[in-house]
C-alpha cells in the first residue's frame, strides 16, 4: 500500500525571516492581533503551521517581531521627526507622516500600534500590554521633547510638557481611528492642521498654516 511521504517540519528550505515578517505585517495589520488566525498568517507567509512555530516560537512573538519591522520602517515620520531643529515642527512632522501612512491606499488604513489591542480576550492581554506600553513610550518621548523645549524658551512659561504630550498623543490615536473609519489623507490633514493651532505660543495658538 502506497503512504504519502512524511509532511517536512522546521523552517522550510530557504526560509527568509525578513520576507515572511513583511507578508505577515499586513494580516496583522488588517486584522489585528485577534483576528489574524494562524491560518491566515501561513497562507500569507507561503509557510506551514509547524513552520511557523518553529522559525517564531508563537503567534505572538511573530507578532512582536512585525511591530518591531513595522516601527523599523524609514518610511514612518516618528523615528526620524524627533530630530526637527523644534518640537513644534517634530510634532507637525509625526502628525503629517501619521495622517499620510493610516492612509495610504497601497497599505491597510491605520495604525498598528496607536490603536491596536486595545480590548481583548483575556489570553491576549500579554499583547494588548506590550501595545500599551509602546504608546507609553511615545508619550514619554514627546514628554520629554515638549520639557527639553520648554527649558529653550521654546514653549512659554507655565507649560506641561505631560499635558502637550498626552494631547497630541491622543491626536494620533484619533488619526488612526479615523483612517480605520474612511477618512482620506485630506481628511487627515485638515485634523492636523486644526491640532496645531492648539500649540502654545507667547502670542496665542500658532498659525494652522505655518
């Protein structure tokens, strides 16, 4: 009687870990943490389940090394606006770069950390926390941009820098949630104008079209 041969386990041959993260991302990414089944992520990663496990120990340390290629990407303004010569063009840059990448029709809308697993079932909360600290994070990197602004005499007097970061913060969040629900890059942009007019200034808010 004729048997099929034994179905290989481990990495397949000729594995690239780079190629499958990026098929991976954008599952993720439209689906989120939960609704990206294993299923899914091996039929976009060309791989099988054992594979899978084999070559990422996971679903959610595949997912942990797809946030970090997905924070990776030079593309993204955040990595890089940080350095602007001021905080108010840092921010006008993350929020320009933010409202152009949750919208771009080449990727699926959003963001993959500003909104993501932000409830979940219990097993899934290890995730939602690692999101939620990475968001933390960025609030703390504006912090203390916004602080470090402060000292320059960039911002008056009496500023909270915890305050100007939770706001904007919370203005990329809106961003995303807003891409996730159809809003264009116009759209977006029109957001980001109406944002920094809230930047603090010796003479009021800043001109929205500075």
């Amino acid at each position: 009687m004729k048997t099929d041969p034994p179905r290989p386990r481990g990495r397949p041959r000729g594995f690239d870990r780079d190629a499958a993260l990026d098929r991976a991302l954008p599952v993720f990414r439209r689906q989120g943490y939960e609704g990206a089944s294993v299923a899914d992520l091996t039929a976009a990663m060309g791989i099988t389940t054992p594979s899978l496990y084999s070559a990422f120990g996971s679903k959610e340390r595949l997912y942990h090394e797809v946030l970090d290629r997905y924070r990776a990407d030079p593309q993204r303004a955040a990595p890089w606006a940080m350095a602007a010569a001021t905080a108010r063009e840092a921010i006008q840059l993350i929020l320009e770069g933010s409202a152009r990448d949750f919208s771009d029709p080449a990727q699926p809308p959003g963001c993959m950390i500003s909104t993501a697993v932000l409830t979940c079932a219990p097993e899934n909360r290890p995730a939602a926390a690692a999101l939620a600290s990475m968001r933390g994070n960025t609030v703390a990197r504006l912090r203390s941009r916004f602080a470090r602004a402060l000292e320059d005499g960039e911002l008056p007097p009496g500023t909270d820098p915890d305050e100007l970061a939770r706001f904007y913060g919370a203005i990329i969040q809106g961003l995303s949630v807003q891409a996730l629900d159809g809003a264009t890059h116009e759209d977006l942009l029109k957001i980001v104008r109406r944002a920094m007019t809230a930047w603090p200034g010796p003479s009021g808010p800043a001109n929205p079209a500075a």
